[in-house]
C-alpha cells in the first residue's frame, strides 16, 4: 500500500528541527554556558575512552567554502581596534 499523503502527526526536516532548537534561543548567557560545559564534560569523556585520543584531537573537519566566504566578509566589515 502505498501513501498518497503523509498522516497529520509527521512534520517536515526544517520543522523538526526549528521545534528542537526553538528552545535553545531563548536560552540565558548563563543557561548557555552551562549547556556548553557539559558538552565540554562529555567530549572529555568521550575522549578518555578513546584508545588513541591524540589521533582524535588531532581531526579536523574542513571548512565548508561558503562559511571561508562568510568569514572573509566578516573580516573585511571588522573595524580595527583604536
């Protein structure tokens, strides 16, 4: 059987995601930060369980070309410091 239509329960990618992080942005400076501590405490950990954790600081993801072209505008639009 084949769905013509998706049942009124399921919601998109973009939804899905928008729902999840809408939280996130009304987070405080404070109730960020603790957030990233813990994320910083569970890298860690992740870490320590790893049987090579130099090799796995040692990773790095490239940047995508579009965040290099934001960055650079960024860059230009910076005034520097007085």
């Amino acid at each position: 059987m084949r769905l013509t239509a998706l049942p009124g329960w399921v919601i998109g990618d973009a939804a899905s995601v928008q729902e999840e992080v809408a939280r996130l942005g009304r987070l405080t400076v404070a109730e960020r930060w603790a957030a990233t501590c813990l994320c910083a405490r569970d890298a860690l950990w992740a870490l320590r369980q790893s049987p090579d954790p130099e090799r796995a600081l040692a990773l790095e993801d490239p940047l995508p070309e579009s965040s290099r072209v934001a960055l650079a505008r960024l860059r230009a639009r910076r005034t520097p410091p007085a």
